[in-house]
C-alpha cells in the first residue's frame, strides 16, 4: 500500500472507530448477553439449528436497535458530556461528529434492527424493543434524567428489558420467568449507577443532572445503595424459589449478593472513593456472574 493510500485510510479508520464508540460497545455487550440469557432460558433442553438461527438474528437486532439508542442519548447529552471528565472524550461532546451524522446514524441503526426483528424473529420482540429505544433515548434521556433524582430507578425499566426481549424473540410472549429476570436488573440499576455517581459527584454537579449525591448528599446516597442491595439480594433468589434454576444458581446468587450487600454496608459505613468505585465494579461482576450462572445451571441440571 502507497503513503497516499495509507494517508487516506486513516481518516476513514477514525471516523468508523468515532461511530463505533457512539454505540457505547461495552455497554452493548451486556444488554446483548442479558437477551441471550432470556433466549436460552425460553428453550428447554439444547436448542435446535432454528432456535440458534432465530437467536442470533435476535441478538444482532437488538444490538442495533440498543446502539441507536445509545447514539441517539450520546447526541442529547453532548453538552453534558463535555462537561464531564468520564464523558468529554465521546465524538459528539468534543464536536467530531456533526449532529445530523450521529442522527441518521441512529436512525439507521434502529431501522435495519426493526427491521431485522419484524422480520425474522417476530412482531412482539421489535415493538417491546422499539418501545425500550423510546423509553431510553427519549423518556429517560430528554425527560427523566435532567428532572428528577429518581431518574434512574425509573429509567431502570429500560434498561431491564433485554431478557424479557429474548424471551419475546424465542416463544412469542413474556412469561414470569422474563418477569423475574426484569426484575432483578431493575433493582441492581439503582445501587450500580449511585456507587459511580458517589465518586464523579462533582463531574455530575458541573454538568448540572439531579443525580442523587449532588441533590440528597453522599449519606443518604450511600443508604439508598445499601436498601437497594438488601432488596436485589431477595430477587436473586427468586429464580431458585420459581423453579427457573437449581442449587448451583442459588449458591451463586447467595455468594455474590452477600459481596454486593457487603460492599454497599462498607460503603455505608466509611464512604471513600476509592471504596465507592470498588463497589461499583464489583456490581459489574455481580450482574454478568449471576446470569452466568443461571445459563450454566440451565444446561448442567
């Protein structure tokens, strides 16, 4: 290849690497593993070649669908984000992307996702995932977020959809079981995204969003994520008590819901950052084991 040709290139590389990173991958890529739990919870015994046909299109759907909505809150929030040290980096918040770019981005995204789940996986699926895009990209982002406190226990409920999605996208309904997991996503919402805002209070402060730190103050902040815990681990053992799961879940929900509540106690009683953050990260690894757990108990009893 000619210096020219590399020369030219780069640019192209940039900006495909500045639309990716609007879809928030990492993000994606939990939201998309959610669903997959959903899928395989909704097929008893080892799927068949249509059921793995049926869930792959299902995941790519919703993952182009949810990056919409990601691209479209990063278009929102670009004023925010560049206020805010976690966020100033995003394309749209240091004016890398124009906004009629990042907006017919969005909107393709969330087309050919629609598209993909009308078509191939079935009606119900698309319209409860058109509906989450809504609820995210627009009753949370453009109203929730910047007037209440509570924006992210209501928000939540977007954000707990993917494995009533892929329960949708495998039997055509939402069953309790995909009840149960909404559940459990939407309670660990609030205690995960309060641990981040305790130690990026002043981040949130600048950018002017009533997150709970900066309009109720750190201790009550620290009570709230302590309550929200004690209640998550209850609904972790829903799946057991239903009959969805074994022993080997329940020990794992038991396991990694007393280090949640352990955490948030410890945080309670001592807040530090660096405490703050730990318990965040370890909320991470909570959500993505518990699920784990429950995909690997589907397949071991």
């Amino acid at each position: 290849m000619s210096a020219s040709t590399q020369t030219a290139a780069s640019p192209a590389m940039s900006k495909w690497r500045q639309f990716n990173a609007l879809t928030k991958p990492r993000v994606i890529q939990l939201i998309v593993f959610c669903a997959l739990i959903g899928m395989v919870l909704a097929v008893p015994g080892v799927p068949t070649l249509g059921n793995l046909r049926t869930a792959a299109i299902a995941c790519l759907g919703i993952w182009l669908v949810a990056g919409a909505a990601a691209v479209f809150n990063c278009l929102v929030e670009k004023s925010i984000d560049a206020k805010m040290r976690r966020t100033a980096w995003r394309p749209t918040a240091k004016g890398e992307m124009s906004d009629w770019q990042t907006l017919l981005f969005a909107a393709v995204l969330c087309a050919m996702g629609s598209w993909l789940l009308y078509a191939w996986v079935n009606p119900l699926t698309m319209w409860l995932t058109f509906a989450t895009f809504v609820g995210y990209a627009v009753v949370y982002t453009v109203i929730l977020k910047p007037l209440t406190p509570q924006n992210i226990v209501i928000g939540g409920a977007s954000g707990a959809m993917p494995p009533v999605l892929g329960w949708a996208a495998m039997t055509g309904d939402v069953g309790p079981e995909a009840m149960i997991l909404f559940l459990i996503i939407f309670l660990w919402t609030p205690p995960h995204f309060w641990a981040l805002a305790l130690y990026r209070v002043e981040d949130y402060r600048k950018s002017g969003l009533p997150m709970l730190p900066v309009t109720h103050g750190n201790e009550f902040t620290r009570l709230q994520v302590l309550l929200y815990t004690l209640v998550l681990f209850a609904a972790c053992l829903m799946p057991f008590a239903y009959g969805m799961s074994s022993w080997l879940y329940l020990f794992a929900a038991v396991v990694l819901s007393f280090g949640f509540t352990g955490y948030a106690f410890a945080l309670w009683r001592n807040y530090s950052d660096a405490l703050a953050r730990k318990t965040f990260r370890f909320s991470l690894i909570h959500l993505s084991v518990l699920f784990a757990a429950l995909l690997v108990d589907h397949y071991v009893f």
